[in-house]
C-alpha cells in the first residue's frame, strides 16, 4: 500500500474541513440571502484554512528536508527536520483545531443566525453530532497514517521537540459566547492543546523563548556518567586521563555518526581480534591474545560492540548506519544510542538492543559509500547554522574495506567528501582491509583533498608503526580506541611518523594519566631520574595493558627496556600507511 505523505494528509484534513463547513450550514433555515451570505461566508473561511494548512506541509513533502515558516532567517535556523513522531503531534494537534474552530463558528453562526434570520429555525442537534463525529473521524485516521511514517529523520531523535513558530497556541476563550459542542476526545490526544494552525510571523510577545547562543536548539540535555559507567571504563583498563579526555571530546562533538560496511567482501577472512584470557602473572591487568584468520565481519563487529558500550557509558549521542539493509529479521538499517536523556537502566536496554542488531547481522550487498556520505551531508546541512553558532562538531567514522561502488568514478567520490567537508566535521577513516590497493587509495584520497581526515588501521596495525618510531610507548587498546571515535591530537598522529622528542613524550603521557599531573613534572632531558619516578608512579594507578608487539601485558610506558629487541619482534607491517594528519601542519 502506498505510503501516504504528510501532504496527503493535509489535503484530506482540508477536505474533510471544507465539507464540514458545507454541510454545517445546510441545517439552518433562514432566508434564501442569508443562507448564501453565510455558506459563502464559510467556503471562504474554510478556503483560508485550507491554504495555511497546505503553506505549513507543503515544505515538508520531502521527511528530511526542514519546516520553513514565516520569520527572521535566526528563528528558521532553529527549526530542524522532524520525524514521523513529530508530524503525528501537529496532525493531531490540528485535527482538534479544526473541531474547536468548527464549533465556534458554529456558535457565532448562532449569534448572527438571530439577528439576521426571518424564520426562526435551529440547527438539528443530529446534523451536529453528524460532522463533530466526521471530525473524530478525520483525528483518528491523521493519526493513524502518521503512526506509520516510520522512517525518521537520523538526526532528528537528538533533537529537542520543539517545534517553534509552528503552532501559534490559541486557549483564549470567546466572551459572551454560549459553549459548544464537546470535543472529540481520545486517551492519546488528552496531551495535545487546543491550537489553531495559522501561518503567522512570530512577535516579541508570541514567540517562544530562544535557547542562548551557546545552547542551541537542538542540543541535548547535558548527561554525565555515574559510577557505573566509570568503574566500567576503568575495568577496561582506560587511564583516568584518557576518560577525561574522551569527555572532553564529547563536549566538542554533538554527535557521532558511524557508517559499517557489511558488504560481501566483509566475508573475506584475513582480520583479527583480541580474545581475553586469564592473567599468566596474577596482576591486576587483563590478558589478550590476538585470534588471526577471523573474517573482517567479525573484526569489525568486534570493533563496533565495544563503541556501542563506550558510547553508553560516555552518554555519547551516536548513530550507527550500515550501508546495505539487512532486512527486517535482523534488524533496522540505522540504530543508536543516547539519542535522548535516558537513565542508567534504559542506556543499558539501548546498549544491548544495539549489540543484538551487530550479532544478528552479516554481510551482504555492495559498498555504496558514496551515497550514505551525500545524504549525511544534506543532513548535517539543516542544522549547519546551529553546530557552528554552538562551535560544535559532528564525527564520522566510517568503517570499511572496499572502495565505493556506487560512484562511475571516483571523482564522484571526492566530490561527495569535498562537499561534507564544508560541514562542521571531523572524518576518520577506519580501514579493514589489508589490500594495498584499498589502502592507497584513501591515503591518496588524504593526500590530494587536504582534508581534516585521519585514516587509521587496525589495532595491531596501528600498534606495528608506532612501534617502529617510538618503542618506549606501549600501544594499549584504550587509546586506540580514542583515536577511532575521532579522538585527535597532533602528537598522536606523530606516534607513527617520527621519534617524538622529550617535550612530546611528556604530552602523551599527559594524555593518558592526566595533563594535571604531569605539568609539574621536568621533561626527560631536563630531568630524567625524576621524570622517570614520575611516570613509574603514575602506571602504578593503572592496569597494565597488552602490549600487541610482545604479546603479554606491560605498562603503558618504559624508557629504559629493551627496545632493540622490541623492533626485531615486529617483522613485516602488515599494512603500510602514509603520512595523513601531520602533513596539515607541516
């Protein structure tokens, strides 16, 4: 059955509206004149509400294209796309304003009726109960068809409902006037007020209060993380100064969307992934090691599950997209997480719902990067105005192993990222291939573009290059983590470019214990003997980590191992990358 849109249903509200207003007054006997006087008097009005109702959806013919009212250009910035949640709350709001204005007409057709009328004759109360049930008619069915428009905005669940200078809210009572006819009531509609749709230029006294330039209207309600989510992070081995820093980064980010590529090539099995097992030493560190000869499916479900707990305990709005639908019995194409205040609890239900959703789900279909990247982009721009009135950002993370497919060519490709680029974003590029060609590819991409792009490998790939220039680092999972969720600092993206010198390796130590408690402490140069206790001091808070390269836990940092014997551990890199954020500041 076709789908009807939000302008369908305007059109058959404003129907129904117009014969309403017909039949009403064909109950009356008055003179031949002044029973056309009035049912012209009605068309007229009723024409009128027909063309406000038709001006406030025609603009929303298209689900992700915002409202446009009548306004400043400030006041229409605040308006976003809304979701079939939100076109259910006008219609119904506006099914109840047409029997609340059809009822006062009627009262004031009385008023008129007396002065004007030669014969004296009133309205059947059946012709009444006739058109007040049409227009319970017209409520239910409104809402009905709204309650199926499922398909949602993406963005537009992080959005406060909020709908200003849509609905000019009209509770005045008319003086001198007798009651009319009860409303058609409805367990669902008892929430809604009694509001008459009229396209109207907001005033000083009209318009609802703005949120502050820094607040605006689509952020969310600040949510910060209990002990739970805390003791969970830590349980996972992330330093206390790398969970500081991944809030902060959620201050900067208003949202993170990440696209997965379930493609057929996900299938191909040459991934790997970290499988826990008992500490061999009794520490308090946990103990991994790597499982070769997985599929990139699951390396990359692996990857994801642990960000969609992250995300919960972070209180981090994300979004998560596959490019190809899954179909219905696995689950929806788009899913997320934080989209609003919730509590612990429902966070948790929403973390497992969305690990169910990865578990069920398996490659299939193409890479149609192109096109997912073109209508984030014309999502974002809806609400471009207010990320940069806010000075916030979105992050995109996508997570693939193929070039795209739906692109003739790949200028097509780079126009799409050119295009996102003028948005307020910051893109990584999570590679899971080990295909030179692949790989190449998007760091040419990074190369030509200039982009604000880091592209970044798996975890044990990562861990290699860095390695090979600064062996004194451990490479633990929690910071590379981090950097997958668009977490950027200049100086790690030198770990895998050059040697840092002393003042930099002090700066990722800051990172990861705390920028507080390395800011008194003297660089290695300076003073190694207490740099070094400084930094042995600190480990000793946290849990050790499993070091990919010796395949055991360490510390986080060791000046003073062996880092010759380190190098000849590492053999070949199994995927080679170029320079990418550090030629921006070059």
């Amino acid at each position: 059955m076709k789908r009807r849109t939000s302008n369908d249903l305007a059109t058959l509200g404003t129907q129904a509206l117009t014969t309403s207003y017909d039949q009403g007054g064909q109950g009356t006997g008055t003179t031949e004149t002044s029973r056309q006087q009035r049912h012209e008097r009605q068309k007229q009005l009723a024409a009128a509400k027909a063309k406000a109702i038709t001006q406030r959806y025609q603009p929303n013919v298209q689900e992700d294209r915002p409202l446009v009212v009548e306004g400043t250009e400030k006041q229409q910035e605040a308006l976003r796309p809304v979701n079939a949640e939100d076109r259910a709350r006008i219609a119904l709001a506006k099914a109840q304003a047409i029997t609340h204005q059809w009822s006062q007409d009627q009262v004031q057709e009385g008023h008129d009726s007396a002065t004007l009328r030669t014969t004296t004759t009133q309205q059947p109360d059946q012709t009444r109960q006739v058109n007040l049930s049409r227009a319970e008619t017209i409520t239910s069915q409104w809402k009905q068809k709204e309650s199926q428009q499922t398909t949602t905005a993406p963005h537009a669940a992080l959005l406060q409902r909020q709908l200003p200078g849509c609905l000019a809210v009209a509770t005045k009572q008319t003086p001198n006037k007798q009651p009319g006819p009860p409303l058609p009531t409805d367990k669902h509609m008892s929430t809604f007020p009694i509001a008459r749709p009229i396209i109207a230029r907001p005033t000083a006294a009209s318009s609802p209060p703005r949120a502050p330039p820094n607040t605006w209207q689509a952020k969310l309600p600040e949510q910060q993380m209990d002990e739970e989510d805390l003791a969970y992070l830590q349980g996972e081995g992330y330093p206390l100064g790398l969970i500081k820093a991944m809030t902060d980064l959620k201050a900067d980010f208003f949202q993170q969307i990440w696209i997965i590529d379930n493609s057929e090539s996900m299938n191909t099995r040459d991934g790997s992934m970290l499988a826990d097992v008992s500490s061999s030493n009794g520490s308090h560190g946990t103990s991994r090691r790597f499982v070769h000869g997985c599929s990139r499916w699951d390396e990359l479900k692996e990857c994801v599950v642990s960000h969609i707990r992250l995300s919960g305990a972070l209180r981090q709005p994300t979004s998560f997209r596959l490019l190809n639908d899954p179909g219905s019995a696995a689950g929806p194409q788009q899913f997320g997480i934080c989209e609003s205040a919730l509590s612990h609890g429902c966070i948790a239900e929403q973390v497992q719902h969305c690990r169910d959703i990865m578990e069920r789900n398996y490659p299939v279909g193409q890479t149609p990067l192109t096109q997912h990247i073109r209508k984030i982009t014309e999502e974002i721009q809806a609400v471009r105005s207010g990320l940069l009135a806010s000075g916030k950002r979105i992050s995109i993370v996508i997570c693939t192993d193929g070039i795209p497919t739906d692109a003739p060519n790949r200028q097509f490709f780079v126009d799409a990222l050119r295009k996102l680029e003028t948005m307020p974003v910051w893109l990584v590029i999570r590679l899971c291939t080990d295909e030179p060609s692949v790989v190449d590819y998007y760091n040419q991409l990074d190369d030509e573009l200039k982009l604000s792009i880091d592209v970044i490998d798996d975890f044990q790939g990562e861990a290699l290059d860095v390695c090979k220039r600064n062996p004194w680092l451990n490479y633990g999972l929690p910071l590379h983590r981090a950097r997958e969720r668009g977490y950027h600092e200049r100086v790690l993206d030198l770990l895998d470019e050059c040697p840092l010198s002393t003042r930099e390796q002090k700066e990722v130590c800051g990172i990861i214990f705390g920028k507080e408690k390395v800011q008194h402490c003297p660089e290695a140069d300076v003073d190694k003997p207490r740099f070094l206790a400084h930094m042995d001091s600190l480990q000793r808070e946290e849990q050790l980590q499993w070091d990919p390269i010796d395949e055991k836990v360490k510390t986080w940092v060791d000046f003073t191992g062996d880092t010759k014997g380190k190098l000849r551990k590492m053999g070949k890199n199994r995927r080679k990358k170029t320079s990418r954020f550090f030629r921006l500041f070059r």
